[in-house]
C-alpha cells in the first residue's frame, strides 16, 4: 500500500496534507509513504524530516507511481495524476459542487474520488473533520486580522492620560469558526456579543461569556439543518433578523461574519446600507467571502473600504496558518485512514455511512447522490 502525500499547486496555498508525524503513523501501520519534494515548503517542513520519519521523497512522477492512495489538501489536477494506480483513492478538500467538472474528470481517468468536506459530522467522524479543525483556526485568525485592520485598542485600558474603551466585537454565524472567533476576541479584551440562525447556540455564546443577539417575535425557527449545520430561513425570520442587526450592527467597531451553507452560495448577511451606519474606521471580516461573500460589496482576495468601513475578504484564511493547519489537516486524514486501516488485507476498508457520504466517484462514474441531485 503505497500513500504519495502531493506538493499543492493552487495559487495561495501554503498547507500540505502530511506531516512527519502523520507520516510516521502510516509508516507504523506498514504503508509505504512518498512525499512530494517541498511539499512541505510553505509550511515549515523540510523534506529531510519527511525522511527521517521513513518516507522517500522525490520527484511528483516519483512520488505518484503506483500509489495507491493520494493525499492532498485541495483536489489535485486529474491530468497531473499520471502513475497513480487505476481505482487510487484521491483523499482531499475536493470542493465538489464547485468544481463539478474535475469530479467529472476524476471518474473518467478512473479515480475513486473522497472528499473529506463531506464528512459526516457525527461522534465517530469528529477527529476526521476538515471543516471543523479548519474553521477553527479561521475563526482565531479573522479576529488578528480585525485587530491588524483596526485602528485602536481592543481592551479596555485606563490610563493616568484617560481611558481607552474595549472594542465592540459582533459575530454573526456561531459554528466552529464563530465560537472561536467570540473566545478570541473575548481573550483580546472586547466586548463581544453574537448571532446565529440556530436557537441552540445561544447556551453556547452565553458560555463564552459573548451576548447573545436573537429574534425573538419569530416563533418556531430553529435553523438547524441535517448534521448540524445552519439551514435556510423563513423570508418572515429574515426580516425580523434584518432588522435586529441593523439596529445592533450600528453600533459595532468589528464585525466577523461566518456563515456557510453547505453546497449553496452564502447567505447574504450585511448590506451596503447597513456598512453606512457603521463609524469610520470600523472593520468588517467576510470567512465566506469565497462562497459568495455574507457582506455586499466585499471582494475575495481584497481589503476594500466602503464608507469609511475596511471589509477583510482574505482567501484560504487557514493557509495563513500554515503549520498549525497543517498539522491539523494531516491528522484528520490520519484519523480518517487509520480508522477504516484493514490489518490483514493492509489497506482501509471503508463501511457505508461514512464511504457512501464522502465518495464522489467509484468505477468511472460519479456515485455520490448529494453531488448527483445538485445536478
């Protein structure tokens, strides 16, 4: 069983999808690793101590013949998978409804195509979720990157000159990303309150020491959706939360917006209108710029200012973290691998809740039925 773990070509993108020690484990369990030369690079590993953990590294041709598993953290170009064993497993962040045709690529050239993004999120699956340990460390980084934008202070500080006020922090969308975001914040000193489309995160906000934002007059909505994640709102629940927010987000000096909906465009959230009551110099930090954008007006791989207000609309935000996203992401391909890790036949064996959930294609053709029903 031979695992090639992929130096990553998208533009931007600086994690790689094993580190020394993840490699280590494969190695344990009697898989044979090869690393790509500087795979590591960009995020501070060297390729020496990929070797020093028991994997070859080499060439990408090299390191692609006869795999039987590829590892990588964005979905490798199909064409650039040459050697790689007929029906290998592609094993990554395959962003399937947004590039529908390099799926479609994956089934022709053979490939059985696994996207850990749609892990279930479930007990067992928790130590596999990209998303999650991802989303973790965006949602510590939105809140430096709002503090780097941000003109003042972010705690209260009283001064033999005068007293410098805490920062007002709002975060809308209270997932992983979110809940990280308000811990973040609070331990920078803000004042921090929150929002959320699910009834159910206000005991978490609340724990965090954060006030929650709510609608109350609506009845009956919870927003929560299958497997945990946010769902769309009534256009009667979107207007009584247009409302709140407006009146809240007025008087906010940063706020972060989080929100995602799984294989949809992101919920516009904030508005040109609402940016205009903001104060000058107030700051704005858009984690789903990507997917749409939760804020008119901000622009992916852009700090752009729009009545005085900077809206942060930074690409890959856990890139810019690259060792500890790493580090992280290649654990949860370990998890992912080791849990399903077959001694006799020596390779993972996947069951069918979690195979069926994550697996794009199989037998030259696409299988999953989420992907399929998209359309």
């Amino acid at each position: 069983m031979k695992i090639a773990v992929l130096k990553e070509a998208a533009a931007g993108e600086r994690r790689v999808s094993a580190t020394p020690e993840t490699v280590k484990k494969f190695v344990a369990l009697g898989a044979q690793v090869a690393v790509e030369k500087g795979a590591g690079d960009t995020a501070s590993i060297a390729d020496q101590a990929y070797a020093d953990m028991g994997a070859s590294v080499g060439t990408r041709a090299a390191t692609l013949k006869d795999a039987d598993i590829v590892l990588g953290v964005q979905g490798p170009d199909p064409a650039s998978l040459a050697g790689a064993k007929p029906g290998a497993w592609i094993v990554a962040g395959l962003n399937p409804f947004g590039e529908r045709a390099r799926v479609d690529a994956y089934a022709s050239a053979g490939y059985e195509a696994l996207a850990m993004e749609l892990m279930p999120r479930i007990t067992r699956a928790q130590s596999m979720d990209i998303l999650s340990s991802q989303s973790n460390l965006s949602g510590y980084k939105a809140v430096l990157d709002a503090a780097a934008e941000y003109g003042r202070a972010f705690p209260m500080m009283m001064t033999a000159a005068g007293t410098v006020s805490a920062a007002k922090v709002f975060v809308m969308g209270v997932g992983v990303a979110g809940l990280q975001a308000i811990a973040t914040a609070r331990r920078l000193g803000a004042q921090v309150s929150a929002t959320d489309v699910r009834a159910a995160t206000k005991e978490q906000i609340l724990s965090l020491g954060a006030k929650p934002i709510f609608v109350e007059a609506v009845k009956g909505i919870e927003g929560e959706g299958t497997g945990g994640y946010a769902t769309e709102m009534s256009d009667e629940y979107k207007a009584a939360q247009a409302d709140l927010v407006s009146a809240h987000i007025a008087k906010q000096d940063i706020v972060i917006t989080t929100a995602l909906i799984p294989g949809r465009p992101a919920p516009r959230l904030i508005s040109d209108a609402q940016i205009a009551t903001m104060k000058p110099g107030s700051v704005i930090v858009d984690l789903a710029v990507e997917a749409g954008g939760n804020v008119e007006g901000a622009v992916a791989g852009e700090i752009v200012e729009k009545h005085g207000v900077k809206i942060v609309g930074h690409k890959n935000v856990p890139s810019r973290l690259a060792a500890d996203a790493s580090a992280l992401f290649a654990r949860n391909l370990f998890n992912f691998l080791s849990a399903f890790w077959d001694k006799e036949q020596g390779k993972p064996v996947l069951d069918e809740e979690i195979g069926n959930a994550i697996r794009l294609t199989q037998g030259g053709k696409v299988v999953n039925e989420r992907l399929l029903a998209a359309g």
